[in-house]
C-alpha cells in the first residue's frame, strides 16, 4: 500500500546527490535549467571549507553516490581537492562535465582525484547539431577529445544527451557514437522546461508521442546493448518496460573490474523506477539549498544552516515525495503510477501543481496492454 511518510517514518537511503558545485560556465546551452548562471568569472558561493564540510555531510548520508556537477566544476579551482576529500570519506564520485577543459593535465588530475566516472555531455551525433545547441563552435569535438583523455587514463566514462526535437532523429548516430567511444553508459535526458529551456521555441520540445515513441524505441535497445542505456527526466520508461515485458540484460559482474568496485557500480547502473526526486536523490544548489530533483524549485533547507542528514530524513517537502496519495490526474489512477509516478518537475510546470499529471504522457491508464 502506497502511504505518505511522516515524521515518524524512516526516510529511504538517499542514493544519489547532485551537487551544483558552481553556478559558472564556460558555455551558453540553450537548454541549460539556471537563467542566472555566471559564466566562466564570478564567485562561488562554497569556499573550500564549506565544501569539504557539505562532503562530510554527505558521508553522514550512508555514503551515497555523490556527482559533482555545474555549471561547469572544472571552474573551480579546488574541484580536484574537493574530489579527493570525498574519496578520501568512502564516497564514490563521479564528475559532470561539458567536457571542453579537459586537456592532458587536467585528465591526469581527475583521474588522481579519484574520481570513479566522467559523464561528459554531447547533445547531438554531429558537430553541427551540438555546436548550435551548446553554443559553441568546435565544442563537439573538444568534448570527446576531453573523453578519450579521461579514458587514456583510466577512468570510466559516460555520455549525457538532452533530448528535443533538434536531435531526437539522432538517437541512432548517438548510440553509435557511444560504441565506438567505448562509454559505460549513453543517459538521455528528456527535456525539462525551466530555466533557459522555457526559452526554446515549443516546436524545438518532444510532445506526449514523440516522447512515446522515443522510450519505445530506447527500451527495445536497452535490452540488447552492451552500453548501459538510461532515461533521466522520462519515468514512463519504466511503464513502456513493463508494458513489453522488456527486461534489462544483468550488468556485467561488480568488483575489481569496474572503477568504483561493486558498491559503484550498484549506485551507477541502479534502476529502481522511475521518478526519484525525494525518493533516493536529492539535488544541493551552489547556494546550498536542498531540492528533491536539480527541476524542482521546491526547497527541503539549507546545508548551510541544517545537516543534509536531518534536511533528508525531516524535511516534510521530502515526505511529500515519498507516498502517492497526492498524485492527481491520471498519474493518481494509473496502474503503473508505482513504477513511473510520473515528472512531477514538468507537472509543477505545465499547472502550476507538482501533483497533477505529467504532461510528457501519452498514456491513457485502464486501456489494455
């Protein structure tokens, strides 16, 4: 029985923590969530103490899987500094990146850093297409020259791709590209539309269909590939699973062989269902505030005031998330609302209500399967 914890209930074991370690970017994507992102200057609102002590922090967690994103983090100076300290605590870390920075030097220092994963971002399976997405001319190729480097030095690696219209006819061209770069995993982000994405013209974003045949397509693959496939802001995937009776190939064997070791690559290729904000992820602004997902404006606290620990097992924002009596709409009834619950992010901005339907689903819940 779905129930709505309370104070009295034990929080789940938090999984994942994004961690917005800057607001700074050297690039200008259109599809990018923060409308007042700094570029490359500015400063960054954690210094080094405050950030060794939010790492600590997140050791007190149970030792989650801790992705250190932006902006763009390799802006920060003592990023590497910040990444070892964490490996130093038991974490397992991994590094969000656009890529461009990465030169010789700057490789050998991630992989002394000891961090286990580098997802780099490539939103298109040519120059043409991700250059005019990013904003950058030549950013294509300076992004998997960044990724051979790491992986020269031994790092896994993995490929991030926000999804619209501008590139969902590319899916193939980027599940090629992500053999031949020899990634662990190809994650394709559904677009969200906040921040900077509500700038993109409503033609450049999927509809209900679109995304529908888009998951299809991606869990029918998923079955068969070598490369750890997922879908990141697109829960009906789980529901398209369930509906074919598509089952995901075990991982490979967990240990030695795998960077981060078996409790690495749990937390790296986990999937459990489909939207997880407030469930097992929370996301830490550069501000230090706390979200349920990095698309939710609704704040849980600060870690600049509260313990992550007690923001992630008190918070009644985190509480909300974690039954689903208040789903409304069709995600309220629907039969597969415990395996996908739908984008409560999109369903806060289509209604002005996290709890209504997910506007990004074709689904009509009851009909046969």
């Amino acid at each position: 029985m779905d129930t709505l914890n309370d104070s009295k209930t034990t929080a789940p074991a938090l999984r994942l923590v994004f961690w917005e370690t800057t607001a700074r970017c050297n690039l200008t994507c259109r599809h990018c969530r923060r409308l007042d992102a700094l570029g490359a200057l500015g400063t960054d609102r954690f210094d080094t103490a405050r950030a060794r002590d939010f790492v600590d922090q997140v050791a007190e967690c149970g030792r989650p899987l801790l992705i250190l994103s932006g902006g763009e983090p390799l802006l920060r100076r003592d990023i590497f500094e910040i990444a070892a300290h964490a490996a130093s605590r038991g974490l397992t870390v991994s590094l969000a990146t656009n890529g461009t920075l990465i030169d010789d030097g700057m490789a050998g220092r991630i992989a002394a850093a000891g961090i286990r994963r580098v997802a780099i971002s490539v939103d298109g399976g040519d120059a043409a297409t991700h250059d005019a997405f990013r904003g950058l001319p030549g950013c294509f190729e300076d992004a998997l020259a960044g990724l051979r480097r790491v992986r020269a030095r031994g790092v896994e690696t993995q490929l991030n791709c926000s999804v619209t219209s501008h590139n969902v006819h590319q899916r193939q061209q980027m599940y090629d590209l992500a053999l031949r770069e020899g990634v662990a995993a190809l994650h394709f982000f559904v677009l969200v539309p906040v921040g900077c994405g509500l700038e993109i013209a409503e033609s450049h974003r999927l509809d209900s269909e679109q995304v529908e045949e888009f998951l299809s397509w991606l869990v029918e693959q998923s079955a068969i590939s070598p490369v750890h496939l997922k879908a990141t802001c697109a829960p009906q995937y789980f529901r398209i699973r369930a509906q074919k009776g598509v089952k995901r190939p075990a991982p490979p064997p967990a240990g030695a062989g795998h960077p981060g070791g078996e409790k690495g690559a749990r937390l790296m290729e986990a999937e459990t269902r489909g939207c997880l904000a407030g469930q097992s992820v929370c996301f830490v602004s550069h501000e230090g505030e706390v979200f349920p997902c990095g698309y939710l404006p609704m704040c849980a606290g600060s870690v600049r005031t509260q313990r992550l620990k007690d923001i992630w097992e008190r918070s009644e924002v985190f509480a909300q998330f974690r039954g689903m009596e208040r789903l409304g709409g069709k995600c309220g009834y629907c039969e597969y609302r415990s395996a996908c619950a739908g984008c409560r992010a999109r369903a806060l901005g289509h209604t002005g209500n996290a709890w209504d339907a997910d506007p990004y689903c074709a689904y009509k819940p009851g009909r046969s399967t």
